[in-house]
C-alpha cells in the first residue's frame, strides 16, 4: 500500500526512504566500500565504477555501524549491534570467499573499532568487556578466512571511561591512544606493545586530538586545537610533544561573526605524503589537499601544505579518506537539497565523481528547500548563528501566510547543526511548516570559547537562546506566533522539555526524542562508561546535585501547559527510557496532553526505517491535531 498522502502532496515514507550512503574505505586493489541503507538499515554495499549497480555485501536487520577495510588484503571488519543498543560486535569480512568471521561475540560489552595493523594479520579496539565503567585495548589477530580469528589479547587497562585507539604504529609496535575528560579536553598518549609503557603527548592542557596519523618522519599528523579557539591540522612531535600548526590555523576567536574556522577531518597517506583536509565554514565545507613537505619542528624543519586543486564541494563533505598510492580521494557529500552520497576525485583534480548516485523516489527537485543562514541577537548581545526555511511558494513578508514553525534544536550538546539533507525537515516543509534551526551557545564548529558558554551553571544561557529565537520568529511577517513548535532529540530534548517550561507561553506543542528530564536521573542511569565525561559538561553527581535538580525541567513540570509528544528507544544506552516515561508521567498527570512511542527494538536513535515511518506519521497527526 503506499503512504497517505497529506496536505504537501507526498506521504513521510518517500523522503524516509531516500537512501544515506556514507563512510567509504577503499581496499589494496582500489574496490570502494560504503555503507548504505537501502534495505532499511545501514549494511555494507561495493560498486566496481561510477553510478554501477551495487553489490549489497551484508544481509542484516540490524545495523552497521563502522567500515574499515584492510590495508594488505582484499577483507573488512564492521561493526553492528543488537537493537540499536550500542553494544557493538566486530566482524571480519573476506572479500573473495565472501565468508564472515566474529572476532568478538560479547553482547553485554561494547566493542569500540580502532584501527587495522600494517600487515593487516591484526586489529586494535577498545572495550569494556571487564568492566562497564572502563574501556581497555585489546589487539587481536585475524587469522584467515580458513581459520578461528585469535583470541582478543588486552594489552592496555584503561584508566575508566571512555578509551580510544587513534592509530596503529607503521612498524606495528605501537598504539596512539586518546582519552577522553570532556569533549575538548583528551589526553594523548602512544602505548608501546612490547613493553606495555605508555608515553603522554598531550600537554595537560585543554585540547583535542583527532584524525591521528603517524607521518613517517618522527611525528603524528592530526587535528587538534591545542593552543588555539579553533581546530587546525597539525604536527605533533613524537619526542617532545611540540606541536607545530601546518594548515588551517586561525589564532583569533571562532566565535559567531568571525572569519576563523574549525578544520573538522584529514585524511593522510604516508607513502606519498599527500593529504587532504575540509574547513567548517559556517557548516559548510571547503575542501583542500596537498602535499607535506618539510619534517616536524624538532628535526628542524617546518612543516607545510605544497597546495593542489580540488573540488568545489557545495555542502557538506567528510568521511575524506585515500585509495591506493593516494591517487584517489572518496568522500562523503550532503547539501541540503542532496542526499548523502559518496563522491571519488583524483588527487590534484578540481572535479569530482558522484560514486553514488542517490535517487529521491520521483520527488521532484521543487519539493527540496535551501536554509537561509541569519544571526538573531539573543538576552546578552550576542548574535547566535540560526539556518531559516520557508516552505515553497512562501512570501516571507506576507502576513496572511501565518505559517506554523518548527524550532528544530540540536543535541550534543557539542554538535553543530549543519546544512545536509534532513529529510524529515523537508517532509515537514512540504507540510507547509517554516523551520529554524539554531546553533545556540554551546554548539560546536564556531571555536573552543562559544562551545563553553553553556557548561554547568550556565545551562539556562542556551535555553534563553532559544527563547530569543522565538522572539526572531515573532518578527517574521509569514509566521504565526501561535503556532510555534519546539523539537529536538537527546540533548535537544531536553532543551525542549527546558523551554516549555521555562518559557511556557511560547509554545504550541512540543516534540522531545530521547530527551533528559531530570539530570540527576540521567546521570545515575547512564552508561557508566559515559558518567564523567557527561559530568564534565552538566555539573557532577557530588559536587552539583541541587543545582542539577534545579535546572531539571522535571523539577519545573508544573509550568508545562502546550501538548507534548515523547518519542524513546527502550535499549538506549546514553539517556535511558525511564527519563521518557517519568516526563510523561508528570505532565499527563497535569491534565496536558501527551503521545508517547517508545520502540522496543531501538536505542538513542530509531535506525530501522519501518520505525522511523511509524516514528513520523504519528508526530505528523499529532502536530495536526495541536497546531
């Protein structure tokens, strides 16, 4: 049967099943390998050319979740989970006998993928298999396709919490380790394997380390914002620990109205030297690539980027990584009005191949909308980046619109909303609601110092953000004031159950996915692997507790007064179910009324497509009957 069609012509499940391709890897003999959801659930799928029709390699229901493919054979590892619970198992995958192997089959543990060794006989992860609350490494040999993988040998006890290897050593004795505090604050340490002695590279002070090569020549290449507002390419000595800025470096501020930028991904190729890196410039990409030249600070050389054309990218690009001898460069691609797609480019070129192509089931272009990116000035002065689209056909100066509006706010929350293709946004769209979508104090991608400007006791500040995001909306001549919806998911959940009751007069209705409404709770709930590093940014259990229980909206649910849909997955790991179930409790218990859906197969986010369709068409009939 096809999906009902309502008032924008088009049913939820044609934008749902518009395919997400992501994550390419390349093996040896140049087969690109990606991840796609075309069968309803991220699986690993192959194309031997451009726009081929590809091979579906994995049969699951279940999700994939990560894609590395060997450096020396024609094989991959994945790793896919139960229910969306987080609780990964890896899985080696040979390519020529298509047989799979389980390196780990421990379905209480979480198997975090690192990273393959040069010889590709071995791989190194992290997991908690001996203790929830604290991840270790483990190294654990392949084996071949004819034979059990070997035993997982943990070679490294973590410290508690979270725990990830960044990258293995060229010669294969060595692991580059990161732990993480909080979100910008990582230690950053090489393990040697023989001896089992760690050595800190990180210098104590707040920083990050991401997208870790060794660059052959005494010194890691990564991302880092070490000594700066904002993420840069660097190169970190092996020595001493100095890192030295060779591309992408800004020394002012990344806050919103400045011209200085995050570097978000790097990909490297030892043998060649080659690099590539995209700069987030205000959510989109700009995509560079070159060749290093000159040795770490230490051997007296400065290291730089010998530049080379690349392509335009009009949106989004990520996931950069190189084929053999570097001679091609895949990538992840989104806009807005493009779905996710992988495209290839030669090293040194200005144009790129769409590997990928992704159909949009017979929608037509115009039922796809562009974001307006604005700055509206909130409670202190300060200007918060926002993305605002209209529906089509919109005069955004006619009064007799009085369009409804979605305030879509993220999570994290040290995440940036970015302009890729959301097809749910452009389903609600086509339903005529406007939608916008803040980047509020605390949000990632505008440096260090605006990340910080929601930590602990200046929670409220981002929730007061959004409240001045309302009153932007109020000034719009198309919008209805009294129809304004708050939304989010995780994080953005709570910034909704946090509005709506701290801002009740603002709201129409509200829609909360996987929120928190009761820090407390969440903290004591959580992963325990995650406690801390969640501590770092919302306060601590010991030390923060009444202040904790004080910005919780549970403490202030009396004030809720607009309709509310929850939406939750039982087997979520990061915000657990009971946080859904006592905010619906309470406010049903006021009189107000409250939808829930809570998917018994699903963790933090609903990934099977049958769900999401059901997820969708129940919030849609609940905002039509509310707004």
């Amino acid at each position: 049967m096809p999906d009902t069609v309502d008032a924008g012509g088009y049913g939820v499940a044609r934008f749902l099943a518009i395919e997400h391709v992501d994550s390419p890897t390349f093996t040896p003999e140049g087969r690109l390998l990606v991840l796609a959801d075309t069968s309803g659930t991220p699986q690993v799928w192959t194309a031997d050319e451009p726009g081929a029709w590809p091979s579906r390699l994995t049969p699951y229901e279940e999700r994939v979740s990560a894609l590395a493919a060997s450096p020396a054979d024609e094989s991959f590892v994945y790793a896919m989970d139960r229910g969306s619970d987080e609780r990964d198992q890896l899985i080696h995958y040979d390519l020529a006998t298509g047989v799979e192997r389980p390196l780990t089959d421990d379905p209480e543990s979480k198997h975090a993928w690192g990273a393959w060794g040069p010889d590709g006989d071995r791989v190194a992860y992290t997991a908690n298999r001996e203790d929830d609350g604290r991840f270790d490494v483990y190294v654990q040999e392949v084996g071949s396709p004819e034979e059990q993988a070997g035993d997982p040998e943990r070679v490294y006890e973590g410290p508690g919490g979270w725990l990830n290897v960044a990258a293995f050593g060229p010669e294969g004795r060595r692991l580059v380790l990161t732990k993480a505090h909080s979100s910008y604050d990582e230690d950053l340490f090489v393990l040697d394997l023989d001896s089992g002695n760690t050595r800190t590279l990180s210098d104590g002070s707040e920083a990050t380390y991401s997208h870790v090569h060794f660059d052959g020549e005494g010194g890691l290449l990564c991302v880092t914002n070490r000594d700066s507002d904002t993420a840069y390419v660097g190169c970190l000595s092996l020595e001493s620990g100095a890192v030295t800025p060779v591309a992408g470096y800004d020394d002012a501020t990344g806050e919103p109205g400045s011209d200085a930028w995050d570097v978000d991904a790097l990909a490297f190729d030892r043998d060649t030297g080659r690099l590539a890196y995209t700069v987030n410039e205000g959510g989109y990409s700009s995509l560079h690539a070159g060749t290093l030249a000159g040795a770490v600070a230490d051997a007296g050389g400065e290291p730089r980027v010998d530049p080379v054309d690349t392509p335009a990218v009009d949106g989004i690009a990520s996931d950069l990584t190189f084929g053999s001898d570097a001679q091609g460069l895949a990538f992840t691609h989104t806009s807005p009005t493009d779905p996710y797609g992988v495209n290839v480019c030669e090293f040194g070129s200005d144009a790129a191949t769409d590997w990928t192509p992704v159909g949009r089931n017979g929608l037509p272009g115009a039922a796809f909308h562009e974001p307006e990116t604005i700055r509206y000035e909130t409670f202190d002065g300060r200007d918060i980046p926002a993305y605002w689209t209209l529906p089509p056909g919109v005069d955004p100066d006619d009064p007799d619109e009085q369009l409804p509006a979605i305030v879509d706010i993220h999570g994290g929350p040290e995440h940036q909303r970015r302009p890729w293709f959301y097809p749910t946004k452009q389903y609600f769209l086509n339903r005529g609601y406007a939608v916008l979508e803040p980047n509020v104090r605390g949000s990632s991608g505008y440096g260090t110092a605006y990340a910080h400007l929601d930590d602990v006791e200046q929670r409220m500040d981002s929730v007061a953000d959004v409240a001045a995001g309302v009153e932007w909306l109020h000034g719009q001549p198309a919008v209805d004031d009294d129809r304004i919806v708050a939304y989010g998911r995780s994080y953005g959940g709570f910034m909704v159950l946090a509005a709506i009751t701290e801002y009740p007069e603002l709201w129409a209705a509200a829609v909360d996915f996987v929120g928190i409404a009761d820090f407390t709770t969440f903290l004591e709930n959580t992963g325990e692997w995650r406690r801390s590093h969640r501590e770092a940014e919302y306060g601590s259990l010991e030390d923060d507790y009444e202040f904790l229980k004080e910005i919780s909206p549970l403490t202030s649910i009396e004030a809720v007064s607009c309709p509310l849909f929850v939406q939750h997955g039982a087997n979520d790991p990061r915000v657990p179910v009971g946080e859904a179930e006592q905010v619906a409790e309470a406010v049903r218990e006021r009189g107000v009324p409250v939808e829930t859906l809570i998917f018994e197969d699903e963790g933090h986010h609903t990934t099977s497509r049958e769900n999401l369709i059901e997820e969708f068409e129940a919030i849609a009939a609940f905002l039509d009957e509310h707004v």
